[in-house]
C-alpha cells in the first residue's frame, strides 16, 4: 500500500464513522465531532481537527504546512506529542486536506506555508492541541476507571491510575472523542519540556520513507489511464501563440491530444517521453508584440541610472547631505544582484482528474487557499466541489508558493481544455522551470556612507528593484504606501546606530516574472548592508566585530548572536594559515537572527570556503536537529548562489536552461559547518530561510580583509557554468 493509498484508507475510515479514533473535524460530520469544532476565536485547537489515534495506539498528526525538507511534518508532530505525553515511536505525521477553516496559517489567515512561519504560527497552538487531547484521553479513562481525573497521569504514551489501572491511547480513543475539548488547556512549563528543545531525542518522520522509495511525491504518481502533459510557452516572456502546426506531433505513437491553453500548447500523451518528444516536434511561431524584449546589459544600465537618482523615501532619520556637507571621508558602492532560479529539486508539477461538476487535484502545494480558489475559478466549479490535497514535495525555496498560482491555473486549464473524464499529470520539465521565470528579482543598492573622526555620520540606500507583489493579490497585504516592503526589508531598518539615515526605493517595471527567494529581500539587503557596514567600519579602523557591537546597543539579540559566533570562531585569537582571511556578517530575517564567520582562501577559479561558524537565535528551539540541518543546507544554498548562479537575459530570453550553465555547489565544494544554537525564551521563529542572508556579505568582507576586493557585482565567478 503506497503513502497515498494510506491516508486514503485511514480518512474514508474516519468519514466512514469508525469509533477508533480522535477524528478529523468535519462540519456537520454528528455530535462527536460537533462537540470539539473550532474555537470562536478563529484559533482552531480543536484535537479532532488536528490529530488521530489509531487502535495501535499510533498518533497521525495533520499537519497544516507542506513538507518540502524543512522538517513541518516533525515539528507539528513534535509540538503535539509534548503536550500529549506520547512517545516518540508512536508519532506520525500527514498533510491536512485544503481548508482555512480548519488549517489557516495565523500569520496569514489563508492555509499556506512561507516567511518561515510553520512553527512560529504553529506553537502555541499545536500544543494546545495536543494538551486538549490529553485531557480528553484522560477525561474518558477517569469515567471508565471510575476515578478523578486528577489522579491520572500520562507518560510515554500510556495512561496510569494509582490503583494500578493503565492503559494506552487506543484504548481510550472512541470514549475521548466523545469528551469536551477545554477551550484553553493549561500548557507545560519549558521546565517540564522531554521533546522540545532537546537534541537526539526525536528523529524526523519522514526520512525512512524517502530513504526506501514510499515517500510520494507529484512525480510518482501513475494512475491508470493517466495523460502526461508538457506545455510548449513561449521563448520570451509575454509571449502568445499566434499560430502553430501540431501534425509532426501528432503522428508520435502514444499522443493522444494536443491543445492550445493560455499558456502556450499542450501535449497530451501517454506517458512523459511520447509528451516531450511530440512537444519538441511543435512548429509553433510566436507573437513577441507584447513581451519583454530587454537584456542583462541593458536592464543594468537603466537601473544603474535610476539608482542615481532619489527613489521614493522608505524612511529617513537626520539628514544625509547635510552630513556629506559638513565633510570627512566619503565612501560609495554599488551592489549589484542577479536574476536567480529557484532549481528546486523536483521541477513544478500537478495532478488533477476534473470530472465535470466536480474536480480533484494534489501536489506539492505550498499556498492551498489560493491554489483551490484558482482551480475552482478556471473550472466553473463551486470551490466545495474541489478537493486538494497537498503531498510531498522535492523543495522549493519560495518557486511553489506563487502570488499568480500561475501553476494551478495551468493543471486547471489543461483539465478544461481535454474535457472531463481525465486523469492528467502536468509536468514541467527541468528546462522548463529554469527558463519559466518567477527569479528572484534582479535589483541594485546604491550605497553612500561618512566616516569622521572614526565614526560612522551618514548612511544612505537607495534600491532599484522589481515589485514581487504588484497586481498580484497579495498586493494589499504587502505594500506600503505603493512600494513593495519586500524589496527593502532589512534595508530600511538597519541594526546599527547611524544618526543619519536614508533608504529609498524605485519600484521598476520589468516583464520578467518574479517571486519570492529564499529569504526574499533580506537575500539581497543583507548583502548591501553587511557587506557596506565592514567597508565603513574598515575606513573606521574599526574591528568588523566590535565596531559592528558598539553600534548594537538597541539590538540585543543581533548582539548576542555576533558575540557567540565571534567566542565559538575565536575570533580575537585565531591564528590562520597563510592566504587565509575571515569575514563577519550579521542579519535578522523572519524574526530569527543569524551572525556568520567565514573562513577562506582564493584558488583560481574564485573563493573557497573552507569553514563556516554560525549562531542563530530562533527563540525556543523546538527540534535542534532539524535546525542545525536547516542552517546548514541555508549556508550551501547561499555559497553555491552566491560564488556562481545566475539568469542572464539576452534579448529578453533567459538563458541558463539546466545545472550544465546555472552552476551549483558541488559537493566538494562544502565547507564544514560549526552551528551555535543561542538559547532563547522567547517564541519560536523560522530557520528555513535566516540560515541565507549572511553567507553572502561574509564571503565577500572576508575577500576584502585578504586584500582580493569585495564583490559589488554577483556572482562572485561570473560565467560559470558545471
């Protein structure tokens, strides 16, 4: 029986009525599941929402957020079983079906997974879910033990009555369903904590699977008589179908269909290969009269311009040209930052069987509010008439979470344009995702900063980068005062004291499709302000580690974290090996705050890293594993990016179309990685993205302190290709 196949047996045994198990929450599913519905507050801790129990006593955790290698499934599972007093061995976890009733992110009010806020949002309430299922456990042993429930306790899974009575939770399972869920069920103290925060204890739940070949993933799935679609788009972005020739396809054995969608044309066949060969076969001529038509270089060169010039003010502290004015040393740079792809593992996919008045579809879906809503709409079907159901998926790093739903809308259509009665399987093929756009935006910092008398007087930002969320529908929720907040996050608010402060910002209008990057803003205003703090600091005669300290004084858990990465690298004291040099970087993203040492040397090609040394404050740190694991894998994302990656345009047709010209790190290009985890009290917040920014800036100051210079323009190996 495959994963799928699974969760389908054990859902159709919940809907079914089955009494072995605290069952997922269906409106209107009877008075044992009307009696634990969601809070009124609109925080949902309801245990028959969230968890089952099974009659071996195993604990399946529905989890509201994809699991895409970032570790969710563990972490809700980890939070719940706290609260539960369960054991680790009996802990499972699954994705949630689509339903922001139930399973809405509270820090964004739609189901969805993004700004690594999975346990942040999740913390308090997975807990309570897991503490209002214990007392629910208990509740119904103390009824049939005949015993106050105050008496009861719960260890390791199993329930136990001084008298000798005990029990596991399967046994208690159907009675408990039927208990009130407490509102508010009171949560440990962190003093009593056997999971959380502690390190070797619990193991991921999802390793085993994908070791063995279970895990299922969009790109596993085979359904009989199940159609493979590739879609042919458009060279250039913007670009429409004015006409196309279909017959050389066509007559490849196993096409069944080929149709044109809004995207491009679509091939259907049996199989990938029958797809891909037929698409190849396409003659299709192109309307350009509306796409982007502009290059790298040129692109470059307005953008340069613009950045010459005062953008619109994001914020301002004392005045910079008076500053200037009054004189001292002036030093200017300019930053500038790519194109990047995403280059996920397993490139975009979805699958979808539309049966006429009702559809069903699951992939790795990171935003399924929106994704369900867009499927619904193209399909002129009720949105309660569309089942999604989110799975596995082989990474994303921001490419799946789209503010268009551009792909939603594609497996819609192309379900739409064959007619109902197909079981369809979109396939984007590694080509396709790396030239289908949605980069990271292509942008400039234009740098201006006074030192005087060995202080820092002015410092001033000006940002020229395209809009992530303009006419998108996240656009409200996001921009501020016209300007999009994800370009010059990390900018605007600096954490060093500089009594004269500008950032401003020009929003450019480019056709170039773009969406959120791991660590969005901050991947590129890390880098600019890191990376321009040390070069002031050095015209200081400032130490980058104490100079960056003396100006934290209102920062103090930036400082906490620069001051544990300096101790653990030894900063002050280390002795380094000729033709090596060590650079510093500091930067809070998603309220989590990361300071990074790097040690290097030049080789002939570029850089190596031979060590980094990282601290990070993420408050309570619910899975130490999976965070080390997080940080660890930020750090190889950002080199690889950082030394050799780019989408360059030439005439408006982007160019690096696989890992053969978008270089990656190599595996031997690893440094080793030493990670610090600063104990904190206060809430948890991400570490799938923080991990990114400082990598950057610290490559780059320690270029400069071995006298190589500090890269203005990335990557720092232009050219490269595997």
């Amino acid at each position: 029986m495959t994963i799928h196949e699974a969760t389908l047996s054990r859902r159709s045994l919940l809907k079914a009525g089955a009494g072995l198990a605290i069952g997922v929450y269906i409106a209107g599913g009877g008075k044992a599941f009307a009696q634990a519905a969601p809070a009124a507050s609109g925080v949902n801790i309801a245990p028959n929402t969230f968890l089952t129990i099974d009659a071996d006593n195993t604990v399946t955790v529905l989890c509201k957020h994809i699991e895409f290698g970032q570790g969710p499934l563990t972490g809700m599972a980890t939070l719940v079983a706290e609260e539960l007093d369960a054991d680790w061995s009996q802990m499972r976890a699954d994705h949630a079906p689509s339903n922001p009733a139930l399973f809405k992110n509270l820090a964004f009010g739609v189901q969805g997974t993004g700004g690594s806020s999975a346990i942040a949002n999740s913390y308090e309430q997975m807990r309570k879910v897991g503490a209002a299922a214990r007392a629910m456990l208990v509740s119904a042993a103390a009824e049939q033990w005949k015993v106050p429930a105050l008496e009861i306790t719960v260890n390791a899974g199993v329930i136990r009555h001084p008298s000798g009575k005990e029990g596991r939770f399967g046994a208690f399972a159907a009675a408990a369903m039927r208990q009130p869920a407490p509102a508010d069920p009171k949560l440990k103290d962190p003093s009593q904590f056997k999971l959380i925060g502690k390190e070797g204890v619990v193991k991921r739940l999802d390793s085993a699977i994908k070791s063995n070949g279970t895990a299922e993933f969009t790109l596993d799935i085979n359904e009989p008589d199940m159609l493979t679609v590739v879609i042919a788009r458009s060279p250039k972005f913007g670009g429409t179908v004015a006409s196309f020739d279909a017959a050389a396809a066509r007559a490849v054995a196993g096409v069944v269909d080929v149709k044109q969608v809004q995207t491009g044309v679509a091939v259907y066949a049996k199989g990938f290969w029958p797809a891909k060969t037929a698409r190849d076969r396409l003659k299709i001529t192109w309307d350009d009269g509306k796409a982007e038509t502009r290059g790298t270089p040129q692109l470059l060169s307005e953008f340069r311009s613009l950045s010459k010039t005062p953008g619109k003010t994001v914020r301002q502290e004392g005045d910079v040209e008076a500053a200037v004015a009054r004189g001292g040393r002036l030093i200017e740079a300019e930053y500038v930052f790519p194109y990047l792809a995403h280059a996920a593992m397993e490139p975009l996919n979805g699958f979808i069987k539309w049966e006429g008045a009702t559809a069903s579809a699951r992939f790795g879906c990171q935003f399924p509010t929106p994704d369900h809503a867009a499927i619904a709409k193209v399909l002129g079907i009720g949105i309660d008439k569309v089942q999604l159901q989110t799975i596995l998926a082989g990474g994303s790093f921001g490419r799946r979470a789209q503010q268009t739903m551009h792909v939603a809308v594609e497996l819609a259509e192309v379900a739409k344009a064959i007619g109902p009665g197909k079981a369809i399987k979109l396939v984007w093929t590694r080509e396709d995702d790396m030239l289908g756009g949605y980069y990271r935006p292509f942008s400039i910092h234009r740098m201006r900063g006074v030192v005087r008398d060995g202080k820092i007087e002015a410092w001033s930002d000006t940002i020229v980068c395209q809009s992530i969320m303009k006419g998108s529908p996240f656009e409200a929720m996001s921009m501020k005062d016209g300007l999009d907040s994800t370009a010059y996050e990390g900018s605007h608010e600096i954490p060093y004291e500089v009594a004269n402060f500008r950032c401003d910002l020009h929003q450019a209008d480019v056709g170039v499709p773009v969406l959120w990057w791991r660590s969005v803003g901050h991947t590129h205003t890390g880098y600019a302000v890191e990376a321009f703090v040390d070069e002031l600091l050095e015209a200081a005669g400032k130490d980058p580690v104490e100079g960056r300290l003396a100006l934290m004084g209102r920062k103090p858990r930036h400082a906490g974290v620069l001051r544990a990465v300096a101790e653990r690298a030894d900063w002050k004291n280390a002795k380094l090996a000729p033709g090596r040099a060590r650079g510093v970087a500091v930067v809070e993203s998603f309220n989590t705050f990361v300071a990074q040492v790097v040690e290097l040397s030049m080789e002939k090609e570029g850089p190596r890293v031979h060590k980094v040394w990282c601290a990070v404050d993420c408050g309570v740190a619910v899975n130490p594993d999976i965070i080390r694991a997080q940080i660890e894998g930020g750090i190889g994302f950002a080199l690889g990016h950082i030394l050799y990656a780019e989408q360059p345009l030439d005439a408006g047709r982007p160019l690096a179309a696989n890992f053969n010209t978008y270089r990656s790190l190599r595996i031997d290009e690893m440094p080793e990685v030493d990670v610090t985890i600063v104990a904190s009290t206060e809430k948890p917040s991400g570490v799938g993205e923080p991990g990114v920014p400082p990598l950057g800036p610290a490559v780059a100051n320690a270029m400069a302190r071995l006298g190589v210079g500090r890269p203005r323009q990335l990557p720092i190996v232009r050219g490269a290709s595997a």
